[in-house]
C-alpha cells in the first residue's frame, strides 16, 4: 500500500508539472519563432533519459528483477543477456489495452496479469498526449549504462578479481565499442569461465543503442552525465552538516576548499616560476590575486568620434564634486567646460562569482552598427534603492579632466520591475521599462564602478504592453544574484 502510495503521488506531480500542454499538443499554439516568423508548435515528449530506476517509475513498469523490465520492448528476464535479438515492442496501443482488459476481480488477480506485462495499475497521462509516445521515448544514457551499469558494476569487478588471484586471460578483451555481436560473444565466454551471469537490464539495453543512436542522433543528447558529478559534490558536503540550515554550512565548506585550493595553486606555480629562475631571484608579485574583485571595472574602450554634450558635463561635475554646477567656483566650472568626451563602444566587467568566488568576465556591447545591425546590451548595476537594477546601455563615455583625471560613464535606459504577470505561473523575474517624461524614455548617467555584471532580457510575447523576462538560468552566478542568495 505504501509503494503504491507513493508511485501514485510521483505520478501526480509529474501529470502537473506537464498538464499545461497536453491540450496544446492536440490543438497546437501559434508561436513566434526567433525568425521572427509565426508558426503552429505541438509540443510533446520526444525523449525521456534518466536512470532505469526512475525511468521505471515514470513509465509505471516494474523495476529490473521483473519478468518484463525493459521500457522498450517486453523481452523476458531470461533473455536479457541475448542482445542482438528482436522482441517485441512496448507501444502505447498496447499496454492500454493490457491495462484496460486486466482483471478487476481482484487486486491480487489484476497484479498478476499486469506482472506478465511488467507493468504497474497506472494509465499513463502521457497516453494522453499527442506526439508523445511513452516507451519509444525512453533512451539509452550511457551515464548509467556504460560507465555505472555494464562496465562499472560487473566487467570491471570480474577483471580486478581476476588480476588480484594472478590469473592471466587466455584472450584479450575486444574494446567496449566493438560490434555488439562480438560484444556479445566476449560476454558468452566470461560467463563460462568466471561465472559472471549477464542477465541484468543493463546489459540488455545495448540492443537498443544502434536504434537509439539512429532515431535520436548522438548519445550526447540522452547522457545524464551533465551535473553528475555537482550532485555528487553536494552529496558528499551535506553528509559533513548535521541537517539544519543545510545550505548556509554547504557555502562554508565550498568556500573553505575553494580556498585551500586556490593556496594550493599559487604556491605550486611559484615553486614553479623559482625552479625555472636562472638567478633564484624572487619574482615581482602580479597585482591582485586570482579570483578576488577588482576595485572597479575593468574595460577596453573602443575610441569613437568625441562630443561636448552638456548634460553628460554636469553629469561629470555631479560625480566630481557633490555641489549643484551654480554653485561651483567660476574656476571649478571653466575647468569642467574643458572636459574632453570620448565614446566608446565595448565594455569589459570582471566580476567575482557568487557560486565559486572565482573572477568571470561579462562583454557587453553599446554600438549602433555591430555585424551589420545595433546592438545594446543591458547590465545590472547597484542604485541609491536597489542593488540589482537593470538597464540598457545607450551610451558609454570616457571623460577626462583637464586634471588628466579619467571619469567613465554609461547612458542607460533603466527598467523597472513590473506588475504584469503572464498566464502561467512563474518563478523568472519580469522587467518593464521605467515610465517615459513628456514623451522621452527615461534615462539615467551612472558611473561604471556601479555595474555589477551584463544580463540578457527577452521579450515575452503576447503581452499587453512591453515587457521582459530576465534569464536568471545564463548561469548559477546570475540565478543567486537576481534572487539574492549569497
């Protein structure tokens, strides 16, 4: 009753994590594309890759001891081994009708029906859908398969015994991406002379990995190797916590190795630099360390045409000196009328990551011509109430002083956070620009000192008024910036 229980609530969280489209594969949606072109989509489930395990559960079969276990096809436990074999398929027709027609007499009586079939008491939602075929969506993640399943976990445990009782093997083992016939018959032989039985589901799913790779293109597409090894990490950090605020000791931990780490590396490459010294003199330290934050900005500047535009003065005497320009001293303004304004066009940020405290690099561009169409990129930067504001860049200025001192600013056009939602729920930020003033879009000078990193914003489509969802997924820095984690 419990596993019951809880394949049952798994389900339902599945069913309504997808509920949304299943009407829209039947109906389709008009949508438009990055082209800019508006086309019909039916979305559907085209490929499923996770462990067997889970895969058994999504699917509603039984695991892999059972008479049936393959979510492709209804070959028998016994044959699991016989891998250049055809069997029977798994089709959605199919097990609706073996669910449908089962026994209802009984629990126990429909449970032994279903187990010929390998299947649990569960219409899948997925038959549902349009364009989603259960079980020939289900592929082979050579994560499980290779490196944890036949490899790891039975051939090389059978080549380490035997190396630890000194045997010698009469023939050398074919290498793994061999012809699966020849693969096969390799496994014929170590089963008759080490006893090793290779009648698991594993090593069944190699019959299905020239279908796969045909209809699917590369194993790169299915693999589950992409945060394996991150899972694995927190995995290991969190059995060092006790349990509580579980998150926050994690972050220590992380940061605590990030550092030794990082020690670690710069002493090695100083030994390094000393052993190849001729004289064994010490070398002069690099200003700076690896990973720390620069005191401002660091940028490579694209000279442009030079401009005296009065409003960015004052902008250059606000951040010079704090008075009001009528205020100023007649000799402080004749020095301000003399600053020299130069535009640029790049600008380069290097910023410190909150997930690994090492230093990354945004470049953001600002140029009404790049490849052959304007580009403006947008930024975040800290304000007087907000310390992840956004804006586009419209401009950026180098101004220098007569003093020879330099100033550089940026001309941004600011969003603001918006009060439109759109139909579904969401958990990804939505910006709007800020209000406009007498028919001109609001902007703001800010200095580039502010600017914490660039950000991408997309327009959302079918909205009743312009506006933006920022992509916290561009990576983990941003995520924990835009919803301030530290």
């Amino acid at each position: 009753e419990y596993d019951h229980l809880k394949r049952r609530i798994y389900r339902e969280v599945c069913r309504r994590i997808l509920v949304s489209i299943k009407d829209r594969s039947h109906t389709g949606e008009a949508l438009r594309f990055g082209d800019g072109v508006v086309r019909f989509a039916y979305p559907g489930v085209l490929i499923e890759s996770m462990d067997l395990e889970e895969l058994a559960a999504w699917l509603a079969i039984r695991n892999s001891r059972s008479l049936h276990p393959c979510p492709q096809c209804l070959v028998h436990h016994d044959d699991l081994d016989r891998i250049t074999c055809t069997f029977p398929a798994r089709t959605t027709e199919g097990m609706i009708k073996v669910v449908r027609v089962a026994p209802k007499s009984s629990a126990t009586a429909c449970n032994e029906y279903l187990k010929k079939y390998g299947l649990h008491d569960f219409e899948h939602f997925l038959w549902e859908f349009k364009n989603s075929d259960t079980y020939k969506a289900a592929s082979l993640d050579k994560l499980h398969v290779f490196d944890g399943g036949d490899w790891g976990r039975h051939i090389w445990p059978v080549i380490k015994k035997d190396l630890q009782n000194n045997n010698q093997a009469s023939d050398r083992l074919q290498r793994l991406d061999a012809l699966v016939a020849e693969y096969e018959l390799i496994c014929i032989d170590i089963n008759d002379e080490f006893g090793k039985d290779f009648h698991f589901l594993k090593q069944h799913m190699l019959s299905h990995a020239t279908t796969d790779i045909r209809a699917k293109g590369t194993t790169r597409n299915t693999t589950t190797r992409v945060g394996e090894g991150f899972q694995q990490e927190v995995s290991g950090m969190y059995q060092k916590t006790n349990g509580k605020h579980a998150e926050h000791q994690i972050t220590v931990l992380d940061e605590k190795e990030e550092t030794m780490a990082q020690l670690d590396m710069k002493v090695d490459a100083w030994r390094r630099k000393q052993e190849s010294s001729e004289d064994g003199e010490l070398l002069t330290p690099v200003h700076g360390t690896s990973g720390s934050p620069p005191l401002f900005p660091q940028y490579r500047a694209t000279p442009g045409r030079q401009h005296r535009v009065s409003k960015l003065r004052h902008a250059v005497a606000r951040i010079y000196c704090p008075l009001s320009p009528c205020h100023l001293p007649p000799l402080v303004r004749n020095m301000l009328n003399g600053i020299q304004i130069v535009e640029c066009k790049t600008l380069y940020i290097d910023f410190q990551s909150r997930v690994d405290w090492k230093q990354g690099r945004d470049i953001l561009r600002c140029n009404p011509m790049f490849h052959g169409r304007p580009r403006y990129d947008s930024v975040t930067y800290s304000a007087d109430r907000d310390e992840s504001a956004m804006g586009r860049l419209k401009f950026l200025f180098r101004c220098q002083l007569p003093s020879k001192e330099t100033i550089d600013l940026a001309l941004v056009r600011p969003y603001r956070r918006s009060s439109w939602h759109p139909p579904t729920r969401t958990d990804c930020p939505i910006r709007e620009w800020a209000p406009a003033r007498a028919g001109q879009y609001k902007t703001a000078f800010i200095a580039l000192e502010h600017i914490t990193r660039g950000c991408l914003l997309s327009p959302i489509f079918g909205a009743s008024r312009e506006v933006f969802y920022v992509m916290d997924c561009v990576d983990a820095d941003m995520f924990l910036r835009l919803h301030d984690i530290d």
